[in-house]
C-alpha cells in the first residue's frame, strides 16, 4: 500500500501555496476545482492543488461547506492517499479487520472532465485518528501524468 500523497486542509488555498512555497520551498501546480460525487448522494464541491515535488504530494484542499472537506475541519493533515491493487477488494479486507468507510467517491468532476473509480476514505476512528483516502491504481498512471505536468503559477 503505497502512500503517494498527504492531503492538508486549510482555510485560504492562496495564503497556504505561498507559505508552503516561501517556507518550505514547494513548487504546487495550478489550483483547480472538482465537484466530488459519493456513493451517499452527497456532494463536495473544492478547490486544490498538489505540489510538483514527490512522491509524496503535498494536496492541498481548500476548506468549503460542511462535508468531508468542511469548514468543521481544523486545518491540518487530513488524510494520507495510498494506492491499492484492486480497491474493492481491499476495502472488503480491511472491513473485516474492524475498518469502516466513512466517504466512497463514485465520481469527480473537474477540468479533466468526469471520471469513476473506486476510492474510499476510512473512519479515522478506526485507524487511531488517522483517515486514509485509497485509491484503486487502475487511475495511477494518468494521475502521476498530471503531477509531472504541474506549474507553479503563484
């Protein structure tokens, strides 16, 4: 289980790519929006943008509403991103080791168009206050495209 990205929540997405970048000096590409779809029939609709450097990327997710993503969220670490081979099967595993999905995508529509695969994150309860986001690679290849073609445009 690969962990290819850290997923950070913060408040102003402008504000923390030019602290991130002055501080740290990470590169991020462009920030872009995605409507994320869940299987509950709930929507979050963000903006974010990942760092050029990596693997690890550094995400990050511009806090809105009150979903996954939401404004109830202090700013922080919010997730570690892994790749899995065969993604519902691996949801299953680890739903009999006592880990329940708290949000599964169904689908996210963004500036690459719509697409669909199988990605779950984890009740952070169930894995000592940590939450996952797991991604089945079937989507690796065309993801690490667009890291490598990221631009800092700050």
């Amino acid at each position: 289980m690969p962990a290819y990205h850290v997923g950070v929540l913060v408040r102003d997405i402008a504000a923390a790519r030019r602290r991130f970048s002055a501080a740290l000096g990470i590169t991020f590409g462009p920030v872009e929006p995605r409507v994320l779809n869940f299987t509950s029939g709930e929507n979050d609709e963000v903006a974010l943008c990942y760092s050029v450097e990596g693997p690890p990327y550094l995400e990050l997710i511009e806090a809105s509403g009150g979903g996954l993503f939401g404004l109830q969220h202090p700013e922080g670490v919010h997730h570690i991103g892994a790749w899995v081979t065969d993604g519902s099967s691996h949801c299953a595993a680890l739903g009999a080791h006592g880990v329940a999905v708290d949000r599964q995508l169904q689908s996210v529509d963004g500036p690459y168009g719509h697409s669909e695969n199988f990605v779950w994150f984890n009740a952070p309860a169930d894995l000592h206050g940590v939450r996952f986001e797991f991604v089945d690679d079937s989507v690796r290849a065309a993801l690490e495209e667009r890291f490598g073609s990221a631009t800092d445009d700050l």
